[in-house]
C-alpha cells in the first residue's frame, strides 16, 4: 500500500503565484486534513473533510482552499502565494474522525520568494 | 479550547537509559491523546494512543504513555533508549464529542548519545 502520497515534495513560488498541492490517498479514509509544519510551532490544520463533498476550516485557513471531489484526493490550493505560506505542508487521512490515529504523507516543502 | 503544551524543546538521553517526554493537556471535557514522531524530512508516524480504560498505554518501537487525569498529562515514556529513537516527538489531543480539529503540541527533540 503507498498509504498517504503527495507531490510536490518541493517548490519554489514567486510572490502572488498560485499552486495546488496534491494528496491522495489509498485506504479508503473518509477523513483527510492539510497541516502546515513551522519551526517550533507544532502542526496547524489549514482544513479538512469527512467524506466527498464536505470540507471544513480549521485553524489556519486563509489564503488557502480545498476541494474533495472523491474519497481518494483532497488536493490544497494556495491563491496568490505569500512569503508567510512559506511552510511545510503535511496531507493525513484517519478512519476516524475522533479516536483514530492519523496517517501523514511525506510532506510538501514549499518556499515563497 | 483544547490546547497541549510540551514543555521542553529538547531532551538528552544517554543509551540504555530511561526516557520521559512530558507532555500536558487542556480539555473541557474528556480527551482522547496521541503521540507521534517524525523522523528527518518524513511524516509524522503514530505510536500509541489513549481513547479509554487503562491509563497505561503501550505502542510501537517499546513507547508507553502514561495517562494522569489529575495532573492532566500524558508522558511518553522508554525504559531503556537507543540511538535510533533519536527524532521529533509531537503531543497531541481532542476533546471526545467535540469535532475532528487535532491539536499538536509544539514538539520536543529527542537526542540520545551512545
């Protein structure tokens, strides 16, 4: 099983370029969530979903946006990129939504310039 | 507002010694609690979890965690450290019955000397 993929691993964006991370999954979670990794700071949920067709904010999620068209993708897109989107971005799934563990992809590392 | 705090940025252990990570939580009401490390330039692995019952929780790599409601914390804990357990551990907690937002801990480096 790949589990939890992402791409890009990196990217380097200009200021005001737009971009779509992506994240795919293959085993069958209904929950997925984007986190954003700072150093020092822990994991920030930017959004997530519990199921096709629901996303909901989270703590972090403006200047982001997401969609969830099927169980497997949850793709995360950046609009107008900022030097403070500077980050590494981690995709998870879980089976549930409260007591199950997370699975996290290998992250995305992404520099705004 | 849930919140977890790991109060130490880094911990130096020699091999074969004990280990503790410490880790405290805040929660209305109960909480459900995990740990997970990180690796180099890798996602985030879990390693155990307490949802209910014993207080006493045993996960991968010989980890366990210790739950104490009065104290409201959630150690991490090996009894006797390797090189290789050498990482980023990450507290985490959600409220039961309170939505799907996990709440991280801001990490604690974990540096085990031969």
């Amino acid at each position: 099983n790949a589990g939890v993929t992402q791409t890009p691993k990196f990217r380097i964006l200009k200021i005001g370029q737009s971009m779509t991370l992506q994240c795919t999954q293959d085993m069958n979670h209904n929950y997925m969530y984007w986190y954003r990794q700072d150093p020092g700071m822990g994991l920030k949920l930017i959004y997530y979903s519990v199921g096709a067709g629901i996303t909901d904010k989270g703590e972090v999620p403006n200047g982001y946006n997401v969609s969830r068209s099927t169980t497997e993708d949850f793709p995360l897109r950046l609009e107008l990129a900022a030097p403070s989107q500077t980050s590494v971005y981690f995709c998870a799934s879980s089976y549930s939504g409260v007591s199950g563990e997370l699975f996290f992809g290998e992250g995305s590392r992404l520099t705004v310039l | 507002a849930q919140s977890v705090a790991q109060p130490e940025d880094q911990v130096n252990v020699a091999e074969g010694n004990p280990l503790t990570v410490k880790c405290t939580y805040s929660v209305s009401g109960n909480p459900y609690l995990f740990w997970y490390v990180q690796y180099p330039n890798r996602g985030l692995q879990f390693l155990l979890k307490y949802i209910t019952g014993d207080n006493l929780v045993k996960g991968s790599y010989g980890f366990e965690a210790e739950f104490n409601k009065s104290q409201t914390s959630f150690h991490l804990k090996k009894p006797s450290a390797l090189v290789s357990d050498s990482a980023l551990y990450f507290c985490a907690v959600r409220e039961a019955n309170a939505g799907n937002m996990l709440t991280f801990g801001g990490g604690t480096r974990l540096m085990v000397k031969p």
